[in-house]
C-alpha cells in the first residue's frame, strides 16, 4: 500500500452507503465516489465487489470508516482486532449501526489485510459536552455502565465548523453557534468555542427531534405502556421507534420531506408531519441557543437543511426574537448566506461532507503517527 496515496472512506449510514476516494495533501480532491442504496444484508459483501471495481487498492494509503457509537471515545483510532472487540461489546448500545460497520472493516481487512484501516466516530465531537448535558436523570450506576448522553452526526459538525470557519471566519465559528444537520436523520448541536456543549441526540441515534424514520424523544411511559400492556417485544419497539415512526409514522404515506411537501396541500396527515417536524426543530433551535447564553450563527445542513427553503423558513419562522431573520430570496435557492443584511445572527446553508471529513481525520491521525 502506498504510503502517500489517496484515503477510501465509507460512511455506512443508516439508509445508504456512500464511499469516496481523496487524494492526501492540504487540499484533497475527490478522486472517485459512490453510493449504495436501501441497505441490505448482501450490501457489505457487494460493497467490497464494486470497490474493488472502481478504486485501486494498491495506491491506497489507508481506509476510513464512520463508526456511529464510539462511547467514550474522543479521537479516531486505528483498526485493530482489540478495537473490533471493543465495537462489538458496544453493539447493544447501537445495533442499528454496529453490526454493520464492524462487518464493513472485518470485510475489508479480509481482503486487504496489509491496508491500514482508520475508525471515526461520530460520538467524538461531543466528548466536550459538560455533565450537565451529558448525564441522565437516573441513578448514577447507570451512568457508570455508559448510560449517559453521547451526541451523534459529530462528523458531519466537525465539518461544518471548518467549512462556517471558512465561509464566515474564525470569529464567527468561535462563537456561539448552533448547527441544524436534517436528513433522514436529524440532529442539531450547540458548539461554542469551536466544541460542542449540547445536542439533541442522547444514548442513541433514536433521540431528539423527530425524523424520517425515527421517533425522536419519547416519554418514558410510552416505551413502559407499549411494552407491558400493548404486547410488544423490546425488538418490535426497537423497530417501531427506529423504522416506523417520524415523518412516515405521522404522515403514514411517506419519510421523505420532498413528498409530504408536495402532497401537504391536500393530505392532512402529510401537512401535520410537516409541521410537527419544523416544530420540534424550532424548539430545539430556542433551547440550544438557551444552553450557549446567546447566538452568533445558525447553520442548516443536510438532505432536508440543505435542500428545502420551504423547511428552513418553517424553522425559521418566530425566531425573530433571537435575532433570526431570513432573506427570502437568498433562502429560495438555496444560498450560503440566507439571513437578512445587518441581522445580529448570521443563517447559513452549509453543504455537508462527511466522507471528507473521514479522509481528513484519517490523514491527521497517520501524519501524527508518523511524526511520534
């Protein structure tokens, strides 16, 4: 394996697959790139195929993967058979993700065993989260068991910082900023000084604002009811609050934010989906920037954030009092800047770009080694 070469990361989420190929150096470029859709189980195995297809492994340096639950650790870390062991006592925390990630780098170091592989956590950017956003109302022996909050979407944040850095200055991303990252997933994030102090997700990626697929928050005693006297097992809630709730549970026609939009006209059910969603995400926006004392800068990203003035604006829309304030044409294509001239907080429209991130973190990390 090359020692210079370019990075492969794969970013195996919860409803597709994507990969690309960087080139090392200050500024990477994007060599090659793809997606797998409606992951299934033969989806790894085809993964490696067509990787081997389209990327030739020999001039790679290293693989980077994002791993969604890394627990209480704060770096990426190279792959190793004690770390997969690590992963795989973790897999009752996150077994949507897990499993398959693990199966991803044991795939991979099959059948390239001399080729460095590089995990990257998503949990890893909120390390910085205080106690007082971390721990859970519970007794505290749970919480030495790891049953704490722990954040998620931490590289795609991470990115952000950099690219609001970039677009906006140093200034405006060391100060108190709140990210938006709505996808198919969905979180947001309260970083201040360039760490986060907050977010929305806690033990599991199931938490916070309602989403495609996901529940979001729930009242305890929704879980106990279903449970104990609805008749459900644990795996059929589990189900339930990962695969058949959010926008397609409210709306029961559909996940996607495009169609309930279109259909929102005339579907009720679509139209409440619609709204309960840019509710919870309002909300969250006013309690994030309640946890940094103030906000500088509000950033929308992902499938939905980045793609969807129709939401931005819903979101947006009696946040005045906090200084948030919306350019309606800049907001209608999409711009980078979509907050009114002169407001006293600055919204942007920030593309995110995980795999890149990957390949970053992974060049950072090898580079550091190599200077040890």
């Amino acid at each position: 394996m090359a020692s210079d070469g370019p990075i492969l990361a794969i970013n195996g989420g919860s409803s597709t697959i994507r990969f690309a190929v960087y080139s090392a150096g200050r500024n990477p470029e994007r060599l090659v790139s793809g997606k797998l859709e409606r992951v299934g189980e033969d989806s790894v195995a085809k993964l490696v195929t067509d990787l081997a297809g389209q990327v030739d492994f020999a001039s790679l340096r290293a693989v980077g993967h994002r791993v969604v639950h890394g627990m209480r650790r704060s770096a990426p870390a190279i792959v190793t058979p004690e770390l997969l062991d690590e992963l795989r006592g973790n897999i009752p925390f996150d077994p949507e993700h897990l499993p398959r990630e693990i199966e991803l780098m044991e795939a991979v170091g099959s059948r390239y065993p001399k080729l460095q592989q590089v995990a990257c956590f998503d949990t890893a950017f909120h390390s910085t989260m205080p106690g007082v956003a971390r721990l859970l109302p519970i007794p505290r022996r749970y919480a030495e068991q790891g049953i704490v909050r722990y954040g998620f979407h931490g590289l795609s944040y991470a990115y952000l910082m950099e690219e609001l850095g970039r677009v906006a200055g140093a200034e405006t991303a060391r100060g108190k900023v709140v990210i938006a990252h709505l996808g198919n997933g969905a979180s947001l994030c309260a970083v201040r000084g360039g760490e986060s102090i907050d977010t929305t997700m806690g033990l599991t990626p199931a938490g916070g604002v309602p989403m495609g697929t996901r529940s979001g928050d729930l009242d305890p005693g929704v879980a106990l009811f279903l449970l104990s006297s609805a008749g459900i097992t644990a795996e059929q809630f589990s189900r339930l609050v990962n695969h058949e709730s959010g926008l397609l549970g409210l709306s029961e026609t559909s996940s996607d934010m495009r169609d309930l939009l279109s259909s929102a006209g005339g579907d009720k059910r679509a139209a409440e989906a619609v709204d309960i969603f840019c509710y919870q995400v309002r909300k969250s926006v006013g309690a994030l920037a309640a946890a940094l004392e103030g906000l500088d800068a509000l950033v929308f990203s992902g499938g939905i954030g980045e793609n969807s003035p129709a939401v931005r604006a819903r979101v947006c829309n009696g946040l005045r009092f906090l200084g948030i304030e919306l350019d309606s044409g800049a907001n209608s294509v999409n711009a980078l800047s979509i907050s009114v001239t002169g407001g006293s907080v600055a919204v942007y429209c920030i593309p995110t770009n995980e795999e890149l991130m990957i390949s970053k973190l992974v060049l950072r990390l090898l580079e550091a080694k190599t200077e040890e």
